[in-house]
C-alpha cells in the first residue's frame, strides 16, 4: 500500500518544523512506519527527529557523488532514528540546499525529488511521508508537491501574527491554482501555533473557508524540548492535542476544505480599515532636485515582456481542441456544474466530466513542459 503523503506548509521561523517533527513523533507512537521530509535549504527540519543529529542533504549528497561518478544509494540520504519507548522508528530525509547567494533553492527542492522518486520513494513500505515545507517562497520549486500532487493532503501552520497567515494564504491560493490544471492535493485545514488568544488567525480561517485543526498555545516547557532537541508530545498537554489531531488524519475524520482563500485587499481588511485611495506618485523633478539629467528626464521603457502564470495558462487553454476549451471554460472561468455544463451543451454528463479531465491534464502538461 503506497504511503500516506501529506505537505505541512508554513513561514519560517512559526513552529512548521516544530509541528512536524511532533507529528511525526505521534504517528511512530501510533505504531506506524514515518518518514519526515524535510523541504527547506536550512535543513534543520530532522535535527530534533534525530535528537539534534544534523543529517547529510540530498543536494550535499548528490554533489559528492556526482564528483566520483556515482550513484546515490537509499543508504546515502535516508536514515533511521530508534527510541527506546516507540514501537517503531522514524525514519528522515533532508534536501538541503545551496548556500546563501549560492544557487536557487527551489532548483534544488525539484532536484532532490529527481532523485528520491529515482530510488522509488513512493513505494517504501512506509505508512505516512510527512513532508516539511517552507512556504514563504514562491518560486515554483517550492510547490512541487502541489504542482504534481506529490502530496495527497496539505496542513497550514500559522501564529496569529498577518505575515504568518499572509503565507498561509497564498499556500491556499496556489493549491487552488493547481487544481484548475489538474492538481489533486486537498487541503485539511489549519494548525495554529504559539497561540496568544486573540483570534486573529480563526478569523481569517472562518473568512477563508479554512478548517482551524488544532490549536497549541505557547509552552516554555515546549520550548526547552524543542531546544534541547526532545518531543514537546512528551508533555501530556500538547501530546493530547496531537494524538486527536493523528487520530482524526488516520481514521479521515477530517473533510477537505473547499477554501476559496482572500485576493490581497479582503485579506488586508482583516486587519483594519484600508483606505480606496489612489498612492501619491513621485516625480522625476523632485527625485532629482529639478536638476536636468539626460537619465533622469527619460522614461525608461522595456521591449521585453514578462510572461505571467496567467497570460501562459491562457495560451496553454488555446492550444485545447475546441470541444475541451468550451468545457473548461464554462467550468472553471463561469463556474457552471456539470449539469448545467451538460445541458447546455448537449452532451451527457459522463461526456462533460471525461472532456474536463481531458483537459486537465492537457494542461498540465502543456503548462510544465515548457
């Protein structure tokens, strides 16, 4: 049976490694076969997993091998972690990166999953994949599970602070995005936490169509664990909020959210009035002290153009045949449901779902092939 994938997506620096690790943690207590992934260049996700043991990169890996001529074995990047008081191991795997101002990090986020889908990661008699991602990126590296539904599920993690649930917006934006070409990746819900009380981020989830899944207020005693490189779910008062949280993903007590997310300024209302004013704009006299200079006083212009994520779906959409275009387009631009689509159409509504999955996955291919 092929393992359960799930992508736990949040800014840096809020806990998202926190909350993985101590999942992961309670799944292996739950006596099922983990494997934690973590997806961020620090690579720091497995430190705590492995009980403050950094673990070699996959990018680090692959570079020394690829100096010998060699192969990457399984041996090489995936390692296994044994507790005295779990019933099974935990077994990690870190990415890595480049260094700083060293290479693109996304790149190496799409290159590491070359590598393990090479080695057949997808068919390892493990149970779940925890996979630790940074999300306050956006170079598409980073929503590779998204991009190609590596990830079956996708968890939110959030404090109550706007940049933190700003992330976790634009997480629930893209996986949106995704599903209108094909994607399958369904959203849970929302983790929050270090939570202070105050209800910001379940105000956004409510506004957001977002399940809030749990809630973990700010421990000191979680803390000391977490830097001491221990499970903070060895402290009866967060191991009971994650043992609910790992029952309910294992029985699927949890409905995927069908989360339409905020476009920027309903997400910025959140926090305050905002006012409809145009910005002020500069002018070039005032920048330049009303002083004549040849760069200055000239409007620069640009002959290339930025192709957009838009602009190329669109042209990916022209390139359906007619029959796939007009489905497409009554379902995902007006919104229409099947029934309506077949109606209107006249065709079955078997026919109408065969021509919408047809160009799905035209689409993601046309989109990603280029």
């Amino acid at each position: 049976m092929a393992a359960r994938t799930i992508a736990i997506y949040g800014k840096g620096g809020i806990g998202k490694s926190f909350t993985t690790t101590n999942l992961s943690a309670t799944f292996a207590l739950m006596n099922k076969r983990v494997l934690q992934l973590g997806c961020d260049p620090k690579h720091d996700s497995t430190t705590s997993l492995f009980g403050g043991i950094p673990l070699p990169t996959v990018t680090d890996v692959f570079a020394e091998k690829n100096a010998l001529n060699q192969q990457v074995a399984i041996s090489d990047i995936v390692f296994r972690r044994d507790i005295a008081d779990f019933p099974q191991p935990i077994y990690g795997i870190e990415l890595g990166g480049p260094q700083v101002g060293r290479g693109c990090g996304g790149r190496g986020i799409i290159s590491g999953f070359e590598i393990l889908e090479k080695l057949g990661i997808f068919n390892w008699d493990i149970d779940i994949i925890l996979m630790d991602f940074l999300g306050d990126v956006v170079c598409g590296g980073f929503a590779t599970p998204l991009a190609r539904s590596l990830s079956e599920e996708v968890i939110l993690v959030t404090n109550n602070d706007r940049q933190s649930i700003f992330t976790a917006n634009n997480i629930c934006q893209a996986n949106n995005y995704f599903k209108t070409i094909g994607g399958q990746s369904r959203l849970l819900g929302l983790i929050i936490n270090r939570d202070d009380g105050s209800g910001v981020a379940e105000k956004y989830a409510e506004a957001a169509g977002i399940t809030v899944l749990m809630k973990v207020p700010y421990n000191a005693d979680a803390r000391d664990k977490d830097d001491s490189f221990d499970f903070a779910v060895r402290l009866p008062e967060i191991r009971d909020k994650f043992q609910t949280l790992g029952r309910d993903i294992l029985d699927n007590n949890i409905s995927p959210c069908e989360a339409s997310g905020l476009d920027f300024m309903g997400f910025v209302r959140l926090f305050g009035e905002v006012s409809d004013d145009a910005p002020v704009p500069a002018s070039a006299e005032e920048l330049f002290g009303q002083k004549d200079s040849v760069s200055g006083g000239k409007q620069l212009t640009s002959n290339t153009s930025l192709e957009t994520d838009n602009l190329k779906m669109s042209l990916c959409i022209e390139k359906l045949s007619s029959e796939e275009k007009e489905v497409y387009r009554m379902m995902e631009q007006e919104k229409r449901s099947f029934g309506e689509i077949a109606e209107l159409t006249h065709r079955e509504e078997s026919a109408v779902r065969e021509l919408l999955a047809s160009a799905r996955t035209q689409l993601k291919r046309l989109f990603f092939e280029n």
